[in-house]
C-alpha cells in the first residue's frame, strides 16, 4: 500500500481551499457555519509535486508525468483540461504568474519560465507551452 501524498495548497478565491490527496483535488468552500464540497478534480497521476492557482486557473506538476494547465468554468465548479505538458519531467515544484506563465522548478534546481499559447486546430482553439 502507497503513503498518501496530502497536503493544504492556499487559500484559493477568496473562500475556497484545495485539499490534494494522491492524484485527487478536492475544492471547498468555507461558509458561515459548515465547510462546503464543490467538487474533486482527478489529476489522474498519483506523484503530484505541487499545484498552484491563480485567477480562474490550477497548474499542477508531477515529478513523473509533467504539467497540467486546468481551468474553472461554470462559476468554479468544474475544470477543464487546457494543457498537457508530459515532456518537461523531474518537476518538483510549480508557480503560475499570471494565466498564461508560469514557472517550473526541478530537482536540479533549474527553473524556468513557460508561457502558454493558442493555436486553431481542426476550428478549434488548443492550447500549449512554449520555454
């Protein structure tokens, strides 16, 4: 049986938290007198090394598979997966900018910037990262 990799992110929109469990993050919401559910993210990687937000958007990295670029539609209760970055490896941490750069660090103690871009693709606006 695997240790659980569990920690508290940040204070996230005011009065979300994430709680990020294995490959699982959860999102709630502090109310008067209760904690609120909104909903669970699968970022269906167990090796997760670190998430940040910002604005309307999650970055999370993984020491194995890379980067991965969410963001919050539909009054912040669901994700979509904008990029998939499994080329930049051995990540350790992770810091968004702005919603379109961010930076990586590694477990050599590199790190670098990365800036999101659009392209069209079959009338369909993709998203990547460009170094």
């Amino acid at each position: 049986l695997k240790n659980p990799v569990f920690f508290i992110k940040k204070i996230l929109f005011g009065k979300r938290f994430i709680i990020s469990m294995n490959q699982f993050i959860t999102i709630f919401e502090i109310q008067k007198r209760k904690v609120q559910f909104i909903f669970v993210l699968n970022s269906s990687s167990e090796t997760l090394s670190d998430i940040d937000t910002r604005m309307n958007r999650l970055l999370t990295s993984d020491i194995i598979y890379g980067i991965k670029i969410f963001k919050f539609v539909y009054r912040l209760t669901d994700a979509v997966l904008l990029v998939e970055n499994l080329e930049i490896n051995f990540v350790i941490g992770c810091k968004l900018l702005d919603p379109v750069s961010f930076l990586v660090f590694d477990n050599l103690g590199n790190i670098k910037f990365y800036r999101l871009f659009s392209f069209q693709s079959e009338n369909k606006s993709k998203f990547d990262v460009k170094e």
